[in-house]
C-alpha cells in the first residue's frame, strides 16, 4: 500500500469538521449519502434523494453534500479512525484509484448483488468501465461529464460559418483559418478551458495520459502539438482575453465557441435571446476524435462493522437512481443509466447528443492512478504556456518535475 503521508495534512484538518445533520426523523439511522455536490447541481440529486424518501423505504437516504476537497479529507479522516462511515459516497472516477490502492474503499460487487440490475449491460459502457480498477469494480456510475463545444447559432449563420460544424467537429486548424476574418470584438473561442481541452487531446492525437507513473511526458509528441496549438489560437487573436468571464463572452455573444463543461448546460437556457447548441469537444485530429469524461460514480468505504441490512438500502436507493435519473439531467450531465438516456424524454436534452448511437463510441473515460496529477500539472501551466509566460520547453520542465516529485511522494515507504 501507498505511504499515506502526503494526506496526513489534509486528514487531520479534517477531523475538525462537523458531520452534517441527518434531518430525518424516527425509525431506522437515515443512510449517511455523503457526496460532493455542493453547487448548484445539488439541488438536483436532493430532489432525487427526495423523491426516494417519498417511495417510504425502510431506511431513507440524508443528503449530506460537501465542496469536493473537504469530503476526501473527511473520507481519508474517517477511514483512519475507523467510525462514521458514510453508507455510499458519491466521488469522481479519478480518484478511485488512489482510494482504492489506500484500502479506502471496498469494491461493490456486494451491492451488484443485492440488486440484480446493477449491473454492466444497464449503463453506458464507458462510465461503467470508469468503476474498474485492478480487475474490481469500485463504482456504479450516475453519469458523465466533461467538456463540449458549445456554439452561438445565430454567429455561425451570420458568419456562414456552417462549414466548420459540417462533420460535427471543430477543430483547431478550422478555427485557424478565421485568423483576420472575424469582426472586431468577436473571438473564435473562450480561453478558460485550454487545460482540459490539452488533457483530452492526449486521446485524440495521443495514446492517453498514461498507464503507469513513467508514461508522463509532458515534452512528448502530443502535449507539444497541444501546447503548440492553444499558442496559436492566442496568438492569433482568436482567443478572448485570460482575464475575461469566459462564460459572459459567450452569453453575450461575443464567441462563435465556447469550450467548456455539460454543467453549463442549464445556466445557457437561462439565457434570454442567447441561441446556442453544442458538438464534441474541440479537437485537434477530427479523424480520431475523442470526448474524454469524467464519471460520478457511487462508491463504499472499507468497513470491518458493514450492516447488511444497510448494504441491501444502499442497493435499493441506487436501483431507484437507475430507473429515476430523467431529473439528473437537468443538471447537464450525460445520464449513465440505459433506463434514462435510451428514453424518448430524455432525446429532449442537448447532451443526449453524446449517447447517439454514431457517438457512444467517441466516450472515453479513464482511471490511471495519476490522472489526477497530470490534471493539475496542466491546470498549473497550460495557461502560462498559451499566454507566453513560459515557454513550452520551461512549462514542460517545470510540470514534469512536479508531477514526478508527487508520484515519488506517494510512493515512498
């Protein structure tokens, strides 16, 4: 097992901090539901937890949310001490991982058996194989969730800009080519997402990310290409200001595109008179395009003192999601429940693009134990690259020597 070392900060923080109130009254312990929506998608999966609290299960569901950060302190805090173990967590594919090799979690077959339709043929293949790792499954996924490229209609058409959307695909090269021709004041693309956009590129003109802790190479190939390319767009004047509201300049019609999360879905409805649609991520190579995701996925903590009984209600509360995630998608997310987004009311959602038959296969997810790392060296220094505060040889340096110093961290005895 991992040396732990590197959380002890981070877990002794977190033992100060209070567990939320159950709020249920009466009968069996409410489920302890501890997860990370903390924003504004919160409000949905309370509905849903709601909603299942009115079907009057014998042991009902407390919807205990927490900013991201503080709930994995708080998981590794409690898993040290051995007592307040949440009943089902819902975390990020990414960190299954790292949880995982920590001895964290436990994987969840128990729950697969306790409910015969949590199983692999009832969710979209790549958020279900989001759960795997070292030959168990960790996680049963609520959905998918990464960048798309979000477009102003009424531009694209003004600027008989149609060609570009013609495959479905925007590509940098496409965007390129808009050099000198956009009116004053009107960018190609919003600039705040050119981290993660380098992150999917890896899939789409590399082979990922990685496998193992010497596959990271910022100087390789792929991340070159990708830096290369964010440079451009910059460079050219294509790309809005770093210090602008990327979302404002494409709500006020100020970008053709925008690249950034299916979490945005909702607030661009709230838009008045904003005409919008949205493609796949932009890429760099439209003949092997990739939409890279992340997964939320329902996961257990290790517990010597498990309850059955509560094992069994954790497996019914997450069948009822799987048959009742039409309100999860409100929220933008790409429902990984067959039940929900093969349904003719959920083909009303723009993100029911992604799970078109001719698209499915463009899902990708991934659970390389460093992934995480790799994420935040790119939201570290992809944007001093794309606005020449480094160079790509100076970024590259500095990222691999971060990344590495962390990996060594982690794995010291």
């Amino acid at each position: 097992m991992r040396s732990r070392s590197q959380l002890a900060g981070l877990a002794a923080a977190a033992l100060v901090l209070p567990l939320a109130a159950c709020g249920e009254g009466g009968g069996e312990e409410p489920l302890q539901f501890w997860n990370l929506l903390s924003g504004d998608d919160g409000r949905f999966m309370q509905q849903i937890v709601d909603d299942y609290n009115d079907t009057d299960p014998e042991i009902p569901v407390s919807f205990q949310p927490a900013p991201r950060d503080d709930m994995y302190m708080r998981m590794y805090s409690v898993a040290r001490a051995g007592s307040d173990i949440p009943d089902v967590v819902l975390a990020h594919n990414l960190v299954i991982a790292e949880l995982a090799t920590n001895e964290i979690l436990t994987p969840v077959e128990p729950l697969m058996s306790e409910q015969s339709e949590l199983r692999q043929e009832n969710y979209l293949d790549a958020a279900w194989e989001a759960g795997v790792y070292d030959g168990a499954q960790w996680g049963i996924p609520l959905d998918l969730h990464g960048l798309v490229t979000y477009y102003n209609v009424a531009l694209v058409e003004e600027l008989s800009l149609e060609h570009i959307l013609d495959d479905g695909i925007v590509t940098v090269d496409e965007l390129l080519e808009l050099e000198d021709e956009l009116p004053d004041d009107l960018y190609a693309t919003t600039a705040w997402f050119m981290p993660g956009l380098i992150y999917n590129w890896q899939y789409n003109v590399g082979d990922g990310v990685g496998g193992a802790a010497e596959d990271i190479d910022f100087g390789g190939d792929s991340y070159v290409e990708s830096f290369e390319a964010v440079k451009a767009l910059q460079e050219s004047g294509l790309m809005a200001p770093e210090d602008s509201d990327a979302a404002q300049v494409f709500r006020s019609g100020r970008s053709v595109f925008h690249p950034s999360g299916t979490w945005e879905i909702s607030a661009q409805d709230e838009v008045e008179g904003l005409e919008w649609d949205l493609t796949h991520s932009m890429q760099l190579d439209a003949e092997n395009a990739v939409n890279q995701f992340e997964s939320h996925s329902f996961v257990q903590m290790a517990d010597e003192d498990r309850d059955p009984e509560r094992d069994r209600a954790v497996a019914d509360f997450l069948e009822f999601v799987r048959t009742n995630s039409l309100h999860w998608a409100e929220a933008g997310q790409i429902v990984a429940s067959r039940d929900t987004y093969d349904s003719d009311a959920y083909a009303e959602y723009p993100q029911s693009f992604f799970t078109q038959p001719e698209n499915e296969g463009l899902l990708v997810t991934d659970n390389f134990e460093f992934a995480p790392y790799v994420g935040e060296a790119l939201w570290d220094e992809a944007q001093n690259v794309t606005f020449g505060r480094y160079s790509i040889e100076q970024a590259v340096e500095r990222m691999n020597s971060s990344t590495q110093a962390r990996i060594e961290m982690v794995e010291a005895p």
